[in-house]
C-alpha cells in the first residue's frame, strides 16, 4: 500500500508526465540491458564460428 501512497505522491509533487517519464526510462533500461547481453553472447558464438571455420 505504501507504493501507491508513494506514487501518487510523486505524481502530485512533480507531475504525471515526470512521473510516467520516470518509469519508463527505467523499464526501458531494464531491456536494454538484457538486449545487450544477447547481444553480447551472440558476438561470442560468431567469433567461435568463424575460428572453426579458419581452421579448417
């Protein structure tokens, strides 16, 4: 309950587009974070794939 009572506080202090700005920055950044690791682990799997392929 005290998440609520804390967010309409916010929105009341600062705005709703702040608030609803806010929270989609961080939810954003959550996924770009997780796109970044694919990211980063499919480059990995691309790099052995093409060693094996150079040694043969």
């Amino acid at each position: 309950m005290s998440d609520i009572s804390n967010l309409i506080n916010m929105v009341n202090n600062s705005g709703f587009p702040i608030v609803i700005s806010i929270y989609l920055l961080l939810r954003f950044e959550k996924r770009l974070e997780s796109l970044n690791t694919t990211i980063q682990n499919i480059s990995t799997k691309i790099e052995k794939i093409l060693r094996l392929n150079k040694k043969d």
